[in-house]
C-alpha cells in the first residue's frame, strides 16, 4: 500500500466556503474515490490556505487515473478549481504536488 500526501493551495477568501463544501461532498464522488483505490484520504487545512492531503492506495497512478476516467470527477473538479491558487489551467487533481516520504513509524 503506498501512503501519498500532497499540497494545495487554498485562496485565502475562499477558506470557508471550501471548508463547508467538504461537509457534503457529493455521495457519487465519494464512492467514486472508494472504487479507484482512494483509502484513508484526508484533507487537512491551515489558516493560510495550505492544503496538505493524505491517502493510502496500492498504486497512485492508477487512482489518479480511475478518478480522471469519472465523469463525476471531472464535474467535482471543475466546481472546485475556484478555490486554488496556482492551478496555472490545471484542474486541481493535475496540480498536487506530492512530497516525498522519507520516515513511516510502522
């Protein structure tokens, strides 16, 4: 299982309306990121709009790519991308930057 965390960019004014649109993430997306491998995914948000995500899954690439197939995800997408600073035309799920691991207590 491979643990991935990324950062995102939040814009400041947006800060709470991002916030409430998480209370009720469509029912169709979150099944959606069931079935192509998105587990324990968590979204943490700092005060100055970082967003640091997390998640397991057995291949990353693969989950990215199921998600990108969804229609669904492309309207989430979509909906969403007003929220991030430097997308530069990227949906939000193109402009995660990923870091890299490098301690795991197991």
């Amino acid at each position: 299982m491979q643990r991935v965390c990324f950062l995102l960019k939040v814009k400041a004014d947006r800060l709470e309306e991002y916030k409430e649109r998480h209370k009720s993430v469509w029912p169709e997306m979150l099944q959606a990121l069931r079935e192509t491998g998105w587990h324990n995914y968590s979204l943490y948000l700092r005060g100055d709009g970082l967003l640091v995500g997390y998640l397991e899954t057995p291949d990353f690439q693969q989950a990215l790519a199921g998600m990108a197939s969804r229609r669904i995800n492309e309207t989430w997408q979509a909906s969403m991308g007003q929220f991030f600073e430097q997308l530069e035309g990227r949906r939000p799920d193109e402009g995660m930057l990923r870091l890299e691991e490098v301690f795991h207590l197991e």
